[in-house]
C-alpha cells in the first residue's frame, strides 16, 4: 500500500517560490539578512569601479544579491533534478542565510548514486562562474553589467570550488562519504569518516584568518574572522548533525510498524468514552478505533483527549468527540519498517496513525510516543 503525500508547505518563516519540475521552492527568512548585508558589504566595489553610480550603487549591490540566490537555486537544481533523474523523491529546496538546501525522502541508495547527485551542483556554479568571467571579459569595463557579470562569476567559482572540499555537510564530503562507503562496503563508515573530515575542516576555516594575518603581518580583519567562523560554524554543525544521523540510521532496522502498533478495539462514534476505555480494557486493547455502520474504520480514538477529559464527564461524551479522523496519509502498512516507517511519519505528523495489513483491513494504532520510546532502547 503506499503512503500518499501531501505537498509541501511552507513552514514558518518561510516564502513558496512555486515549483520547478514539480520541486517546490521555499526562500527563508534569514535570506532577507544575508542579502542586506551583501547589499551593504558590496556597495564599496561596486563605488570603485564605477564612481558616477552615487547611492545607485547599493541597487546594483542588492541585484547582486538576487543573482547570487538565483545562482544557489540553479546549484540546488542540480541536485535535485540529479537525484529525480535516478528516481529518488526531492521534497523541497529552501534558499536560506548559508545558501540552499535539497531535501530528499530518503539517502541515496547506492554510492555511485550519492557521488554524481552530490557532484552536480558544484558542477554547475564552476560552469556558471567560467560563463560569467567569459560573459564579463566581453563587456564595457565599469559598466553595471560587466561588474554583475565579474561578481556573479567569481562567486560561483569560489562556491562551486569550496563546496567541493573533502568534509560533509560539504558536497564533497558527500563524495568522501561515496567513494569510503564503495571502498568499505559501509555507508556508516563512510559517513563517520567524512564527517569527521568535515570537523576538521571547520577548524581550519576558523584558523585562515590569523593563518593570513600571520603570513602578511597585517591584523586580523575583524569582518574576516567573523564569516570564516560563521561559515566554521556552519560547516560543525553539519558534520556534528551527519555523525548522530549515522547513529540514528543504525538503530532504524529494529523498528516497525506491525511490531510497534497497539491492538486496536473497534467502537461506534456514539458510544460513550467511558464505555469505550471499559472495552479497551476488557479485551486486552490499548487503542480503539471509530468505525462506521459497514465497520470501516473512520477515525482514531485520541488517547491524549481521553486522558484530558473527566471520569465524571466519560459517560457524556461520545468516542466519536475525541477521535481525529482517519485521513488516508495517516494509514500505514504493517508492512514499514525503518527509515521508510519514520519517513512516512515525519511526511505526514500525527500523534497516531492507523496500521493496516496486506488486504488493507485495519491491524491496530500507532502511537508515536511508542515509535521516539522503542527507538530510544533500540
């Protein structure tokens, strides 16, 4: 049976671009401070190199910023439609502070798959910053056009090229990760690896700042030191995030629906609460499950709404009060297990689910209480 998606909204904070090949596309609100403070940084060079622009120059230094953002859609967009190209899911990209994200339902199921998925975005901002110092060397020198050409160009080199050092979350320490998980046969290993990889570098990003001032003998630029540590940060937190979602994907296979869901008693919407938990109880049952006249089942008893509610006011209030509809994103097969079971799960957030089995007849309910507790002793 599978597991219907509903499409992707915009979570708080955030801004739907539309779509593109059927990829929904969010800007962040963080985007708003990264581009004012390009606009701001930016504007000096822009003065330099063309002195009669006057104020004009911070509009120019903000178009500058659009086509940065529009420059890490097209890197995302490599990703993306890379990863579609090999049937994998693409849920989103969100344009964020620090550049862009894909995000997929699930890894890349092979590492030659990881490795050309990783590869293409970094590809791409390395062609876009040739045709931009290409497109820049062909026009008037100071003119707008050739300082956005010149701009867009270098930054899309440098991007292209720093996403490509050897430490996850960078793309190249997603191809570090693709060639040890090929080499070990281990795509824990991999990960492990790469993302201590990508601590390290962290470090030595930190470091380039009074590595420069030592070199030059000049002091440390204050402005410097803050974005390579922003950036060190940024690249920490990553490798940091890869190393416990390794030590997640290694407990997932003890997890499943059919072994986690609860044996479910059937009761009609008009029944009262009380009689309801008397029934759960009798036969044995931790859930209870609402079904119509035909006993087809069309919501689920809320354990949190019955706890919330009196034992003086159970006998006067209807099962059917405290049950949340069965919508089909929230039947599972007994069947998921795994990354597939908690990626149906987080697709679609609930506090139960109902699970059903092969002939799509109702086995019991969900909670996901149940699912964080078994994955905590796993």
């Amino acid at each position: 049976m599978a597991v219907r998606r509903d499409r992707e909204r915009a979570r708080p904070g955030e801004l739907p671009l539309g779509e593109i090949a059927g990829i929904p596309i969010f800007l962040a609100s963080s985007w708003f401070i990264y581009a004012a403070l390009i606009t701001v940084v930016f504007a000096p060079a822009v003065q330099s190199r063309a002195p009669t622009l006057g104020s004009g120059r911070y509009a120019v230094s903000a178009l500058f910023a659009v086509f940065l953002c529009a420059s890490v859609l097209i890197h995302e967009l490599g990703h993306a439609l890379t990863a579609k190209a090999f049937h994998l899911e693409v849920r989103r990209i969100t344009l964020s502070l620090l550049g862009g994200m894909t995000e997929m339902a699930r890894e890349e199921q092979r590492p030659g798959q990881q490795a050309l998925v990783s590869a293409a975005g970094p590809v791409l901002s390395i062609l876009l910053g040739v045709a931009g110092i290409a497109v820049e060397r062909a026009l008037q020198p100071g003119s707008v056009p050739q300082i956005l050409a010149l701009a867009v160009g270098a930054s899309n080199l440098l991007v292209g090229v720093f996403n490509l050092l050897p430490g996850l979350p960078l793309d190249g320490g997603q191809l570090l990760r693709a060639l040890l998980w090929k080499a070990t046969n281990s795509w824990y290993r991999g990960t492990v690896a790469a993302a201590w990889a990508g601590r390290i570098l962290a470090v030595l990003v930190a470091l380039v700042p009074a590595l420069l001032a030592t070199t030059t003998g000049a002091a440390v630029d204050a402005f410097d030191l803050a974005w390579a540590l922003l950036i060190a940060f940024f690249v920490w937190g990553g490798a940091t995030a890869a190393l416990q979602s390794a030590s997640v994907r290694q407990r997932l296979p003890g997890l499943s629906a059919r072994g986690l869901a609860r044996r479910a008693v059937p009761v009609p919407a008009a029944m009262s609460v009380a009689e309801a938990v008397r029934r759960v109880a009798e036969a044995g049952a931790r859930a209870a499950i609402v079904v119509d006249v035909d006993d087809r089942p069309v919501a689920i008893v809320s354990e949190a709404a019955v706890a919330a509610t009196p034992p003086e006011r159970r006998p006067w209030v209807s099962a059917g009060e405290v049950s949340r509809r069965v919508d089909p994103q929230l039947v599972l097969p007994w069947t998921l297990t795994g990354e597939d079971l908690l990626a149906a799960m987080q697709g679609n957030p609930a506090t139960e689910y109902l699970v059903v089995d092969d002939q799509g007849r109702p086995y019991g309910v969900l909670s996901t209480a149940d699912v964080q507790n078994a994955f905590a002793s796993v």
